[in-house]
C-alpha cells in the first residue's frame, strides 16, 4: 500500500527549508512514499494548490535559500476569506484526508508549532521541523536557518568595523531576532561588537555610554553596537513584565485579547527604538552615532553549510520516524542527533538565552558590554 506525505512551509522564509524539503522527499521516495507539497502554508491546503514532489523537484535545490513551495504566515483557525477570518480547519482536514495522507510535515517557527499542534488535536497526523533564524523554538538544541542568518550578520559587522574607525563613530547595528537575543549575542560576539544589548539583559543607555566613553579614553576612537530588535530599556522592563504576567495569568479570552493588546501597545512604545538608543547615544558620548538595520537581509540568500547539514539530518530522520507512525512531534536537534518532541512540550514556550549562557560569559570576559 503507497504512503503519501504532505509537506508544507509555514512562517518567514528561512535559509535551509529547502535543504529540508528536499531531505524529507528523497528519503521517503526512497522508500517508495508519495510526496505531496502545499504552496504557501496552510492556506495552500485551505485551497489545495499542490506541487508534487518528485526526484525532479527536489533536484537541485539543497543550495536555494528561501522555500520552493512558498510560505505565508495564515493560521488555519484564523485565515482569511474575502473580507471575514474564518476558522477554515475542517476544509484543511477534508484536503487532507482526499489526498489519503498518511502524515502532514509543517517546517516553521514558534507560531508554526502552534497551529500544527492545533491540527493534530482535531485528528491530523502532523510531524514538525523547527526553523527560524531566531533559534527560539524551544526543546531543540538549534533551529535551521540560524547559522546562515548569524553568519550574515556577523559579516555585517566586520564591514562596518571599517567605516566606523575611519569616521571615529558609533555605529549602531539592529539585527533580527524578535524577543530572543541569540542573533545578536552570537553575531554581537563573533564580530566583535563592543557593546551587545538583547532582550533578556534590560539595559541602561547611561551605562552603555560609560562603556564607549571608556574606549574613547582607552584611546578607541570608534565602537560598534549590537542591539537586538527587541531589546529593551531597564526603564520600560518592569512595565513590560507586569502587562506580559497579566496577560498570562488572565482567566477569561476577553481579558486575555486585552491583555495581549496592551503588552503589544508597549512593545511597539518601548521596544525596537534603535533610532532612539542611536540617538541618546550620540548626546552622551559627543560622538557622532550612525544606524544601520540589517533587516530581512539576515534571512535571505544560500544556506550555509551548517543549515543544509541540518536540515537534511533532521529532514530524514523525519522520514524515517513518519515509517514508524511517530506523530503529534517536533523533530528536535540533539547534539548531532534528534528527538521525537511531543508538540504540547514545544508550543507556548520560548527558548530565551539563559544569563549564564557561556556565549554572556565569554563576552564579559573580553570586555563586551551589556548595558547592565
């Protein structure tokens, strides 16, 4: 009896998705499984746009960045149709069942997690791979796309090392990451960045303008900073924390949209001010402060090694655990292994860098500020 496969890519776009898609496709056709892929997520099974993928279509691809198949960031209990949200889940399951998969493979982020879980509460066969160049899915060791975007980042910070000493400036580089600091701290320590700021360590401008006064004393005339998108000012953090507790402990849905409301509306006040730090910066220091934003151009391009190594370890392994009818996981990296994750111990959850992280460490020892 043929088994068939659905696969689809949910989320942003990530370096090794199709590293990925195309591990899971060769291993199961190997086996002689059938594999079908859904254009731009969930809302490609909503409407049943497929692609198969066959030893053609995964041909060269292990080195193509971003996702043959196309991703969006539509929820199935939430998609919208026409000018309505809409819970389109049964039409997902109705799809599902026609096309007599076997199992749904959903390659994505936090908010991928979720909704898969979502799906195989209503009796989908779902399996999960964790992606995203925040590396904030929690239960896995890394998520793939990562390695790629830290790598860019940390390029762009050796490129702007040279035009900060020539103009004696600060230089301020805002890198991705949402409300996780890996990015930056990684990027911050493999590029050399003198001052790292991320979410999880608030900081005090007034000490990170001591920091580079103190270089300029040192007779440094320059200094880079690395500030996460998400970072925050310890003057904003308990404000945050409180609406961030609030909105968890809330007993009802209307006072828990309430709640997420709030924490959004201070977020968007408080958090991802880079001009702002840009600026003070500037009237503390006397130095001249520059900006730049790396932006979407962290997830784009060809995944690196260490992504297509990844993706393609856990992509079989994904395989081989949909042969046993291992379902209602998430794929895990584990050391160079995997573990089968059950998806309730993934979703909800966000793996932040500990404040005693040897990468925090090993900054402090080479005299990396955090603003704290």
């Amino acid at each position: 009896m043929s088994h068939y496969i659905g696969i689809l890519t949910a989320g942003g776009d990530t370096p090794g998705l199709n590293a990925a898609i195309r591990a899971i496709g060769k291993a199961a056709l190997a086996h002689d499984m059938q594999v079908i892929g859904f254009r731009d997520g969930f809302r490609g099974l909503m409407s049943n746009r497929t692609v198969r993928l066959d030893r053609n279509a995964l041909s060269g691809i292990l080195a193509v960045g971003g996702t043959i198949l196309g991703t969006s960031r539509d929820k199935p209990h939430k998609m919208p149709v026409g000018n309505k949200t809409m819970d389109m889940t049964d039409v997902l399951y109705e799809n599902y069942r026609n096309h007599h998969l076997d199992a749904l493979v959903c390659l994505g982020g936090g908010g991928t997690q979720k909704n898969a879980y979502r799906l195989a509460e209503r009796g989908f066969n779902i399996v999960t791979l964790p992606k995203t160049i925040d590396n904030d899915v929690a239960r896995t060791d890394v998520t793939f796309g990562f390695d790629t975007a830290m790598t860019i980042a940390t390029d762009a910070i050796d490129r702007l090392h040279t035009t900060a000493h020539s103009h004696h400036r600060i230089i301020v580089v805002e890198v991705m990451g949402h409300n996780a600091g890996w990015l930056t701290l990684g990027a911050g320590v493999a590029g050399g960045a003198d001052v790292v700021l991320i979410p999880e360590i608030p900081y005090d401008v007034a000490k990170v303008a001591g920091a580079i006064r103190a270089r300029s004393r040192a007779g440094k005339a320059f200094s880079i900073v690395a500030v996460a998108e998400g970072a925050i000012a310890a003057e904003h953090a308990p404000s945050l924390i409180e609406a961030s507790e609030q909105a968890e402990a809330a007993e009802t849905k209307a006072e828990r949209k309430q709640g997420r409301k709030r924490l959004a509306e201070l977020e968007v006040a408080h958090v991802g001010n880079t001009l702002r730090l840009s600026q003070q910066l500037e009237e503390l220091t006397a130095l001249e402060s520059r900006v730049t934003i790396l932006g979407h151009l962290q997830r784009g391009g060809t995944p690196s090694a260490a992504d297509r190594l990844l993706a393609t370890r856990l992509g079989t392994a994904c395989t081989e655990l949909i042969r046993r009818q291992e379902y209602g996981i998430m794929v895990a990296a584990r050391g160079e292994g995997h573990e089968a994750v059950p998806l309730e111990a993934v979703v909800g959850r966000r793996k932040l860098v500990p404040l005693d992280h040897p990468w925090i460490v090993t900054a402090r020892a080479v005299g990396t500020s955090f603003g704290d």
